[in-house]
C-alpha cells in the first residue's frame, strides 16, 4: 500500500558503511533525479494492480474450465459446500446431451485451477454453481470489472457497472466509464449463510446451525462496539534507518524520538512513555523549540481509505508540518498543507524567541518555507524559495543569528540571509579542499562557527558569516561522518558511517585521545545528541538508541526492527511474545519491563512465527521455503525443514500441540506431527486444494479440522489426519475454534470495511476468553470488535500509530494487553485494554 520514496539515502553516505549496512543505503546518490522514483513508484503501483486483475481472471478461467469438466444434472440440493447459492432453476442437460446416473457423486468440491484429466462426475442435484469452489470467481456479467485494490490511487482504479452505458458513435471504440456498484451483504434464510463480496466476486459465510434459534438473523443489523478500548502504552523502536536530526532531550528530561506516524516522549529514568498521535503517517523529522517546550514535526502525505496516498488528498492528509506542546501534547499549528508536495525532511525553529519555523520539502524543488508561528493561536508563512534540485541532509537556523540559514546536501553547503521577507544565498566554496559528494551534517560551535561532515570523511569549519572553509580534517573517520555534536564543554564529537567510532576534538581540533566504538549489532551512528545528565545518547541507523558516555560502553535504551515486520505470537503464559522479520532477527520481548530478553540472529528474512502451546519452543516460518524450530530458553535452532522454495505465508501449531500446519505461498498447506519434546516432526501430507496462496490458517479446538484462507478470498476446511479437503458444510459450520486468525469467517464478518477488496483486512485475532476480537489492516489501523463480531454493520473503535499496513495484532496470554506490528514502519506497538 505504500511506496517509500527514500529521498536522502546515496551511496556516497552508506556506501562507507560497514559491509553489512551496505545493504540498505541511504540512497542520496540514488535521487540524482526525482522523476526517477516517481517512476518506479508508479511501476510499481502498476505491477499490483495487474497482480490484482492476474488473480481475478485465474478465477474466471478456473471457474470456466470447471463448468466445461462438469455438468449439471438436477435441482435437488446437496451438502456440498458452495460458493453461491444454490440454483434451484430448471434441471440442465450434460453436454453430451445426456444426464449421469443419480448414483454417481463427486469426492470433493475442489478445483486447483488445472485442467483435469478427465471430467469428473456431478454429484445428485448439484448444479454448475454448486460445484464452484468455496470463495471461487462467480460467473462474470457483461460490463463488469474486478475492484481493485481500495488503498490504491483513485487514477489507478477500475469502476464496475451494472450494464453497459450507452456509446456515441464518436466514441465506439473507446472506454466508456461506469457506473460504480456496491453490492450490500445477503442473508440466505434457507441455508444460513451470509454472502459478501470481495472485488466483485462472491464469497459465503456459513453460520452456525442455531444462529436463528432466538430470532431471525438481519443482515443489516448494527452491531455496538465493546466498552473495552485500547491505550497505546508503549512503542518499541526509532527511525534511525533513513532520518536524521531526530533524538533531542527536552527541559522535563524526557527523550523525544519518533517511529512511524507516533512521537515518542521517554522518561529513561521512570521507564515511562507518553505519545504524541495526530500525524496521519511517516514522520521524517523533528525540532525541539528554544523554550524546550514546544515541538515541531513533519510527515509525509498521509493515509486515505478511498483515495490512498496522495499529494492531492483530503485536509489532513497532505504533507504538513505540526506545532505542538509537549506539557499536555495538544496541536497549535498546522502548517504547509498546499504548500509542501511530497513530505517534509527538515524543520527548524528560529533561536532565541523561536518566532520563525522553517521547513524544507522532500519534493524535486527541495521548497524552503518559513512561517511566523509567534502567536499559539494563528499563524502565516513569510516565504518559500527554491533550495536546490538535490537532496538536502539538514537545514537549521544559526543559533547566533536570528537571520541566518545553513542548509546541506549532496554536493553543497549553502549559507542564507533572511531580510524584508527574502532569502539570499551564497554556496559555500571549498577552494582547494575535495568537494564532497554528500555534505551529511553540521553542527555549530559556541562562538558561531559552523563543523560540517561529508560522505568522504572529511570535516571543514566554515567561519560564521564566511562561505569558506577555515580549517579542514581530512579522512577524520574512515567512512563518511554521520553526525556531529557541540557538547557543553565546547569540545566536538563526530560519529563515522564505515568506522561506528565516536571520536571527541577540542576547539581547536585536535584529537582529545578520547574515543569509542558501538558494537557492530546496533549498527553505524546516525545521530549524537545530549541526553539527560550528563549522558549521551546515540541513535543508530539499525533503529537503536544507546545510553553512555565516552568514558563507558554504550547500553542499549530502545531497540528495533530495522526490516519489514510480519511475525508476531504470544506466550502462552508470561507477558511475553516474540517478533521475526525481513531483517533476518528473531526477538523475544518482554511485556513488562518493555524490554529485549534475548534477540537471535537467523541468516535468512522470516515471514511468520508461533509459539507451542505447552512446550517452549517456536516455529518461524522463512522467506526461503524453510521453517525452523527454536529453543526459547536456549535460542539453538533444534529442527530445520524445507516444504519448497516459496514463502512460509503462515504457521500454526494445534491446540494440544501435537500437529503443526503450514501455509506456503505455493498454496499448500503442510501437515506435520510433532514428538512429546517438540524437537522432531513427522510429515502427515499435504493439503492441496487452493487455487491461490495461503494467508492465514486456524485450528479447531479437538484438532481435528483445520480452516484456511486464501489470496484469492477462499475458504476451505481440511481433516487434519488425512489432509484430505472437508466439503460437508453441515460438518464444519458447528465447530468450536481454538483461534481466530482466518480474516473470511462469518464470527468476523464484522472487520470488513464497506466497498472492502480483500486485502483490507491483513490479520484478525480474538482474546483468549473470546469475548474481543481485534484487527490489523491496512491504513496503519489497529481495530478492536466484541466477538463475535457477526454483522457486516458493525462498529469497533479504530486505533491509529502505525504509518504503514499493519501485519498482526495479538492478544497476550491475560488479554490485558494487544501488541501489534507495523510492516514497512518496522515498529511494534502495545495496546493496554481499558475496561
């Protein structure tokens, strides 16, 4: 749903970085032209939505080569499960021309999308219809297209129609739009069962037996939402991967940082947080004004159900800055909606009174604005000019001059004069000394000098009110210099890309001897920054903040994915779970004390996890094909298998533990028995019967039946001894469920948003007295339900933080809180439930 557009990562800056960290450049080198990444996000774009329409014609074509390998021969109805109503029309012949006997039945109502080798038999009274595989395309009408993706652009979306408009003749050979059609939820009385629709296409719900055992079901009936709500309490994680200028202490000692659209206030010493939550997506940036009370952050433009991503979006939804006050975390100022076209990378208040704020736009022009943000109550912008064409690092107000600007970035230091509401610049000349590809940062010193630090390693001082260097350091860091710091004593600190040394200098620049290196785990600095006291705080580019000083080792503070995240489970029974992402690094976290237990590194990008209900060990499913089996308590990997060489989609051991099922992408689900200790496992076989690839998978509570999803919106039941698909309706609608994770089920019918696509809804899951249903989806939402959340009607109340798609959100073992995980933003939140 979202492309990041990284506009200030280059080679020039990571390309110094240790080999690891190579990986994920800060790609300034890589904006040389903006046109570019808007060409690749557009590409992008395009290359899912004809994923989306690939995937609904696999449906039609699986549905037309069903009807031409059966036919129908009566009205009488079965107990075959459908994926539409039974059509209970006149009988219709074979296509021979002759009926098959009565006797002859079908052994099951699946279809894989290949054609058969031999057309297989109709059972009594099934039609055509009937034998569709459950979720399977319906019969596509004249004039009517699959809705694509709801979070997409609406340039990009495809409307349906009930008919055909009426054509000019001028326009025969022309697209001619159409109408929009919303098809509403029905209630089929007779067979119980509610059928929505998902991109066009049909997809029934059966319900329980006795559902219409004290009053007749209303489709259109409301459905309230619990007393209980959620409270964000905790965040875990920093954006240090590609932001900088984003760590500051504020007078009431607490730390101010920012992950994904949440600015995050940290008391160390009380191990509290408190949270700052009206951005709508990715924050890029953050200044701290000279009160040390008021705050200011830019974000980029933010989430919109209908209308998805865009410069063009609603109030609110544009790139923009905010002025806010730290004391009681209440907005005074928004500022740049209209003015700023992709997001804001830089924001500044003016010293002394902090009258002025500048921010500066991540847009092909690099816009400077400057407003007067004097007044709390109103505020007007003086003026925007044009920066450069080239990503710029940093831009700041000189802490000495009221009026001055210094602004830098790939290949430039440029030095401004604010006077009578115009900005005049001159760019910084560096005479004989090399001429940086990226000037990274600067910081000023106390009699107003200005130290800055390049991709080559270098640092120049740039005397106040000269555009000129004055003192130069070559190769200071072996690498680029990240960032640079003017602490209390006037001695400077500067932190290396490639090296991750701290190194302090005197005022005159000499090396004081002083030093120090963070361990290569938590990755290169990113930024030096006063903490409380007299410690210093780092944060790094692998999303990590350390506490220390130059004396002593830095500690870890806040610690993080720094990769798409997608695995999440609960344990059992301590306040405890466990995370694996694309970073190849799996963490146990700890609810409580809100931190790390143990982290393990596991060489390959994980996709799923799940904890064994008694035992304490856990599945990951990987990227590659494998799964793996880990030792909590001793972090080894005990068992490694391989179903094929697809993605592990989803994981889930049976409520006894006794089996294992596993989704694949390849859209089997594998089967396995596990041993007492949970260090072996047996294949039982192989679950083959979905036409597109596994998303989420549930148990019953005997263990006997497994329920499962698809991408392409079906929902099948399989006996998990004989791995063998369950067509009985009748043997599947009554049962008891140990979980919850299947988003296509009539019990969570309720997470479906009107006009829904099938992929608004990433993951479900329910309290373990099942009374709360709670969802992830796909606007950086995380929603909570009374379960069962039984009407497509019902309200939940909506939680936002996360600034991309969230992937999971679970309930811990005692339901007082729900932890949910962000996708691209990499960040974990937890949720206290409030009664």
């Amino acid at each position: 749903m979202e492309v990041e557009v990284e506009q200030v990562q280059a080679s020039g800056v990571n390309g110094d970085a240790p080999e690891s960290e190579r990986q994920q450049p800060d790609g300034l080198l890589q904006s040389d032209q903006a046109e570019l990444g808007e060409r690749v996000t557009h590409l992008e774009r395009r290359v899912r939505e004809q994923e989306n329409e690939i995937v609904c014609l696999k449906g039609a074509l699986a549905d037309v080569l069903r009807r031409l390998g059966h036919v129908e021969t009566s009205k009488t109805q079965n107990s075959i499960l459908p994926s539409r109503p039974f059509n209970k029309g006149a009988t219709r012949r074979t296509m021979g021309g002759l009926e098959r006997p009565k006797s002859q039945v079908i052994e099951s109502a699946n279809f894989t999308g290949r054609t058969p080798a031999s057309p297989r038999q109709t059972p009594r009274g099934a039609s055509a219809s009937t034998m569709k595989k459950w979720g399977s395309t319906e019969e596509t009408r004249v004039g009517k297209t699959p809705r694509p993706n709801s979070a997409q652009l609406t340039q990009s979306k495809r409307s349906t129609s009930h008919g055909t408009l009426p054509i000019k003749p001028a326009l025969t050979n022309r697209m001619i739009p159409r109408a929009k059609v919303i098809k509403e939820p029905t209630w089929n009385s007779e067979d119980k069962y509610v059928r929505m629709h998902l991109k066009g296409r049909p997809v029934p719900l059966y319900a329980p037996s006795n559902i219409e055992d004290e009053g007749s079901y209303d489709v259109k009936a409301p459905q309230d939402p619990p007393s209980q709500k959620l409270k964000l309490e905790w965040v875990y994680g920093y954006r240090g991967r590609d932001c900088r200028s984003n760590l500051y202490t504020i007078a009431t000692g607490e730390v101010v940082y920012f992950s994904a659209a949440v600015v995050v206030l940290h008391n160390l010493e009380e191990q509290s947080q408190r949270h700052y939550l009206e951005h709508t997506d990715d924050i890029k940036c953050l200044a701290v004004h000279p009160d040390q009370v008021k705050i200011a952050t830019g974000q980029v433009a933010g989430h919109e159900k209908k209308e998805g991503k865009t410069i063009n979006g609603p109030a609110g939804r544009k790139p923009h800055v905010r002025v806010w006050e730290s004391i009681n975390l209440t907005t005074l100022h928004v500022l740049g909606e209209g003015d700023l076209s992709r997001g804001v990378c830089c924001v500044s208040f003016s010293p002394v009174n902090g009258h002025h704020l500048l921010g500066v736009d991540e847009g092909n022009d690099h816009k400077m604005c400057i407003w007067d943000v004097s007044s709390d109550k109103k505020h007007h912008k003086i003026i925007d000019c044009k920066t450069s064409g080239d990503p710029v690092t940093q831009c700041e107000f000189h802490p000495k001059d009221e009026n001055s600007i210094v602004c830098c970035g790939k290949s430039q230091i440029t030095f401004w004069t604010l006077e009578d509401k115009k900005l005049d610049k001159k760019a910084g000349i560096f005479q004989k000394h090399e001429k940086a590809k990226v000037i990274i940062c600067f910081c000023f010193t106390e009699n107003g000098d200005v130290v800055s630090g390049d991709s080559s390693g270098n640092i120049y001082m740039w005397e106040k009110g000269s555009n000129k260097i004055s003192k130069a350091i070559q190769n200071a860091h072996e690498g680029g210099v990240f960032s640079l710091w003017a602490s209390r004593d006037g001695s400077i600190l500067s932190g290396g890309g490639k090296d991750r040394k701290i190194i302090q200098w005197d005022a005159d620049f000499q090396k004081t001897g002083v030093q120090n290196e963070i361990p290569e785990y938590y990755g290169a600095v990113r930024m030096i920054s006063q903490g409380p006291g007299n410690m210093i705080l780092v944060g790094t580019i692998r999303n990590c903040i350390l506490q220390g000083n130059m004396d002593l080792d830095f500690t870890p503070v806040v610690e993080g994915h720094k990769e798409e995240l997608w695995g999440l489970d609960g344990s059992v029974s301590r306040h405890q779970f466990i995370t694996c992402g694309y970073d190849r690094h799996i963490y146990l976290w700890d609810a409580q004390s809100h931190s790390v237990v143990w982290r393990k590194e596991i060489g390959e990008p994980a996709h799923c996890c799940c904890i064994h209900p008694s035992l304490e060990v856990a599945a990951i499913g990987l990227q590659t094909g494998k799964w793996i089996v880990i030792d909590l308590n001793t972090h080894d990997t005990i068992h490694v298998c391989n179903d094929g060489k697809e993605q592990e989609e989803c994981i889930q051991f049976s409520p006894d533990g006794k089996m294992l099922a596993v989704g694949n992408r390849d859209n089997f689900i594998y089967v396995y028995e596990v041993n007492e200790d949970g260090t072996k496992y047996k294949k039982v076989g192989r679950c083959s019967g979905h036409s597109s690839y596994v998303t989420h998978i549930d148990w019953s509570e005997d263990g006997e039946i497994i329920r499962s999803n698809s991408g392409d919106y079906e929902v099948l039941y399989w006996t998990a001894k004989t791995c063998k698909q369950e067509t009985n309706k009748d043997d599947v609608r009554d049962r008891t469920w140990a979980t919850q994770n299947c988003t296509l089920s009539f019990d969570c019918i309720g997470v479906w948003p009107d006009e829904a696509d099938g992929t608004d809804v990433n993951n479900c899951s329910i309290s373990h007295d099942k009374k709360l249903l709670v969802s992830a989806d796909d606007y950086g939402k995380v929603n909570l339900y009374e379960y069962p959340s039984r009407q497509p009607r019902a309200t939940g109340h909506s939680y936002p933080g996360h600034s991309s798609h969230v992937t999971m959100a679970k309930f811990l073992f005692d339901n007082s809180r729900v932890i949910s995980t962000g996708g691209r933003d990499t960040t974990i939140m937890q949720w206290e439930v409030i009664a």
